[in-house]
C-alpha cells in the first residue's frame, strides 16, 4: 500500500520501539540496495523532501542518506507491508549506495535475472542524451538524424546478419551481432516516440491472450 502523510500514524510502531525496518530497492533495476530503520519523523521528512530520511539507532538521530558522501537516494515511493510493520522504499540512487563504494550493501554484482535487464532502461536514456547532442561526435546522433528510411534499412541489415551468424557463427559473434541488431532498434523506436516497453505489453498482451484461449 502507497503510503501518504495521514498513513503514518497507523503504522505498527510499537511492535519495534518506534521504528520500523525499510529496505531500499533501486526504482529501475529492483536491485536490494540496503536496510534502514526509519521512526516517524524519519518517514516524515523522506515523504516531504522526497529523499531517503533514516533513523540511525548508533546515533540515535535522523540521518540524510548522502549528507557527507553526496551519494543520496532520490525518493520514488514508499509502501508498506500487510502487517503495517515495515516500509519498502523505492528509490533512485546518486551513486554507490554502500559506504564500501558498492552499488548495494548487498554486494555489487547483480543478485537476479532482473536487474541486469533493467540495463537496457538505462541505454534508452543513453540514446535519448546522443540524439539530442551533436551529430560530429554521435553515431547515434547521425543514425537519428538520418531519417526513420535510413533507420529501418539498418534495422534490415543487421537483422539480415544475425541470421547469418546464427547459421554460420559461433556464439560469440552471434551475441555481438544481436547486440547491434537490439541497438539499432533501440534507435528506431526512440525516433517513433516509442520505447522498449511498449515491445514488452504487447508481449505480456499476447502471452495473456494465449493463456486465456488454451485449452
């Protein structure tokens, strides 16, 4: 449940002496970045200034995430759980969010199948900066600028070379021509106003419909 300022006050904060655990996780990737503990003024202050507010119980204090080291957590939304006993924040991190210089305090490789997808996400963002800066300096930018024609037939002939590295290729080649095949598509899409994530609905569309229609 998405909470909002009257929520606070129904929480279960006598269950652990005014504070409540809040796991952080990364609003793109759903990567866990780390655990905090939040009172209510804590989750007072997250929710008014829209960055992550913890409660250090060393210090018995609230604390900035970010104050000294800069690396803040930009607040997205927090929830809490069925038993109103603790909070899922979900954030956008300025930085590594681990004082050991980490991603997460978990760990800095990827812990699921998920998160490393989320990376084409981040490549959308990539290709939108190139297209709006100079074509001198940007194959992407100069793709863009080429017109949608020019798109499409690149499109075209690196799906024509996928084919052939997956008849007469090992995969290594194959992985690198599909990588500029996904690119170029990338590209293509953004110049329709259209994203990855369009691709995904109509895919999750028709997985419904068949599961709906089997037998």
């Amino acid at each position: 449940m998405k909470l909002k300022f009257a929520d606070i006050d129904q929480l279960a904060w006598d269950k652990q002496q005014g504070l409540l655990p809040a796991i952080v996780q990364h609003a793109g990737s759903g990567a866990v970045l780390m655990l905090g503990y939040m009172n209510r003024e804590a989750l007072r202050a997250s929710l008014d200034g829209r960055r992550a507010v913890f409660y250090s119980r060393s210090r018995q204090q609230l604390w900035v995430k970010g104050e000294t080291s800069g690396h803040g957590l930009e607040l997205v939304d927090i929830r809490r759980d069925c038993d109103a006993d603790a909070l899922l924040v979900t954030a956008l991190p300025n930085g590594p969010v681990c004082h050991a210089g980490t991603a997460s305090c978990f760990g800095g490789e990827a812990v699921t199948a998920a998160e490393p997808l989320a990376f084409i996400a981040d490549l959308e963002g990539i290709i939108a900066e190139r297209i709006a800066g100079s074509a001198a300096c940007s194959y992407t930018a100069r793709l863009h600028n080429g017109g949608l024609k020019h798109m499409a037939q690149k499109v075209g002939e690196e799906g024509l070379e996928v084919a052939l590295a997956a008849v007469g290729e090992a995969d290594g080649p194959l992985v690198g021509e599909a990588a500029d095949l996904l690119f170029h598509l990338l590209v293509l899409l953004r110049a329709r106003g259209l994203g990855v994530q369009a691709v995904i609905e109509e895919l999750r569309r028709r997985h419904a419909d068949r599961t709906m229609n089997a037998p």
